[in-house]
C-alpha cells in the first residue's frame, strides 16, 4: 500500500472542520455512453446489488450495460437542464446555502465540499479538497434521510476506501440519517402546506420512497421502518386523518420483490376506488433528479391520469430551500458539539413536538 503524503496538513494551523456532503451522483451528460459509465459504477458497488460477484458481473456487463443505457438515457434528456444535470446542481446549490448557513452559526473555519459515490466529483476529489483546505476534523453527510445499507452503508464504504489510502487521518464523524428530526419533519410539511396553499389540497397524499429488495428488509436493513416513521410524522403534522394518506415505493429495478406496494401500481388503482385527485411527496430524495421529475412527475402522473385521475400534484423535493438548510446546518451543529461552539438555536423553523417515538 503507498499512502498520499499530506504536505497541505501543517501542525500550527488554524483549526477547521470540514463538512463532506455526499449524494449517489449523476451521469456526466444525458449521452448514453456517460449514462453507461454512472451506471456500471453504481451497479457494481456490492452495496446495491448484493449478489456475488462472479454471477453478477458478467449480467451486468453482457446483458443489462449493453441495453439499458440506451433506454435510460432518453429521460436523462426530460430532465436535463441548461444547469446540467438537476440532482447535480441542486445538490451544489444547497451546499451553497448550507456555506451560508454554517457561516451565521460559528467562527470557526468551515469548509463544505460535496461528493457523489458514482459521478462528478466524487468522494475521493472531495475529501481531497477538504485536505487541501486544512481541515483535520471531517464531519460526513450523505444526503439520505432514511439510513439504508444501499446508500448511507455505500458512503461510509466510499469515505473509508479514500482514507484508507492517506497518512495522516482527520478526526472523523459520520451521521448515519436524519429520518425522525424535528427540523426534517417541520420542512416538509411546510413544503407539502405551501404546495397546497398555492395549487390547492387534494384528497389524498401518496409519501412515495425509492425501493430496495424486499430480502434487504428481511436481512435485518432498517430503511422500511425509517421511511414508515418519515411518513407518519409528516401525516401527524399535517393533521390528515386516516385514509387521507398512504406511503408507497418506487425505482423498482430487476425481476426480484421490491417493497411494496409500488408507488406506480398505487396511483393507478386509486381512481378506481373514487381517489381522483393526488398529491405525491418524496421525502427520501433531498435533491430532485430522475426519480422524482421523470419517474414520478411524467411516468407516474400518466398512469394516474389514464386511469381516470383528474388531477396529480408533486411537491418538488426540499431541494436548496432555506429551511433545508437550516435543518442540516442544525444536524451538523449537534454532531459538531466538542469541536466547536456552534449555535444550536439560530434560526430554527421547528417548533416544539410532543409526538412519542
């Protein structure tokens, strides 16, 4: 093993923290060869797939790479904006604000950097840049509200693979998910309120989550609970009673059981049970990408409205919102306490809760 050398790590320097974002990334344009490429890195992570290799492999690169990317790549191009891709510059867009954020918290030096597991720029050219910047204490983010080992596990696998690698270590915390904070819950039913304020509340509200396999959950994967707790904070908050909302799962990817029920199938039998107006809310997206703007918001709106649906709403993600970031910016102040002083209090949008856990 050769091991970088860390010539920008100076014993008498200031000190600062850096904060790493991470996100699951992009392709680096809508072409299908970078589509190819962004998916064989994050199909071959054994994170997501947890099949053995020597029989995965060889699927993966003889029948799905040779196939998909050239169906997948077409909805990049729905989605593909001047600003490139938009899980990529919404999630730059809000380390921006959370920069701004952090700097009305502290005088401590920050240094906020972000990191995608399998696009640009990832997690090894962002820690790198956290090095560069001095920082000898590191604080790691995935932006996935609900811990699942398919994303929050990757990332830890990713930060350490990187570190492995360096000879002189930072001083290291992870969080592992914010899927019950207070603040997390109070924006979005501040964005599902505001949604309905402007465009009108419907009958029902469908909390769509990505997917796993089902034999993940079974295999001891806590992300079912997680995303059932999101939900029933956010109902909780926004008063609806019983029947007026339903949580469902989408993505599904491969011939396997996924978690049900699937948010398509679900959009698609309410008109015949007299449920003709929706309102479709993703709270384990932080960002908006291909998921939520073309899965949801054009594949999944078409199959409720053929069905006999009058109307579908989608509440965009929290995206770069103020109040996102002031809830991470107030996560990253908890898990910061004994590295600096940091204002807990400032800003905060949630208001006191007396719901049991």
């Amino acid at each position: 093993m050769r091991y970088h050398s860390s010539p920008d790590f100076h014993r008498d320097s200031a000190e600062r923290i850096g904060i790493l974002l991470v996100n699951s990334g992009t392709p680096d344009s809508p072409r299908p060869r970078d589509v190819r490429r962004f998916l064989a890195r994050m199909l071959g992570d054994p994170r997501v797939v947890e099949l053995p290799r020597i029989l995965w492999l060889p699927i993966l690169h003889g029948l799905i790479l040779p196939l998909r990317p050239s169906k997948v790549a077409p909805k990049y191009r729905k989605v593909w904006s001047a600003h490139g891709s938009p899980l990529l510059d919404q999630s730059e867009r809000l380390r921006a604000a959370l920069v701004s954020t952090l700097a009305q918290r502290t005088l401590a030096p920050f240094s906020v950097e972000l990191g995608m597991l399998y696009g640009s720029p990832g997690v090894p050219e962002a820690l790198s840049r956290l090095r560069s910047a001095g920082a000898q204490r590191i604080l790691v983010l995935p932006l996935f509200p609900q811990y699942c080992g398919a994303t929050t596990g990757a990332v830890y696998d990713h930060v350490n693979a990187e570190l492995s690698r360096w000879r002189w270590l930072p001083e290291l915390r992870f969080i592992a998910g914010y899927h019950d904070q207070p603040e997390y819950i109070e924006a979005l039913r501040e964005s599902v309120s505001q949604h309905w304020q402007a465009h009108g509340r419907t009958q029902h509200l469908l909390i769509s989550f990505h997917g796993i396999p089902e034999r993940y959950f079974h295999q001891g994967d806590p992300y079912f609970c997680k995303c059932q707790k999101t939900a029933r904070l956010l109902a909780e908050e926004l008063l609806l009673e019983e029947g007026r909302w339903s949580v469902s799962f989408q993505s599904r990817f491969g011939p396997t059981e996924w978690l049900r029920p699937y948010t398509i199938e679900v959009l698609a039998q309410m008109p015949g049970r007299g449920i003709r107006d929706v309102t479709v809310v993703c709270p384990g997206f932080a960002v908006d990408c291909l998921e939520t703007l073309e899965e949801i918001d054009v594949e999944n709106r078409a199959a409720f409205l053929r069905a006999g649906g009058e109307r579908f709403e989608y509440v965009p993600a929290l995206n770069a919102r103020p109040e996102h970031a002031r809830l991470l910016a107030n996560h990253i102040a908890r898990h910061c306490q004994g590295w600096t002083q940091v204002d807990l209090g400032l800003h905060s949008a949630a208001r006191p809760r007396g719901t049991s856990v």
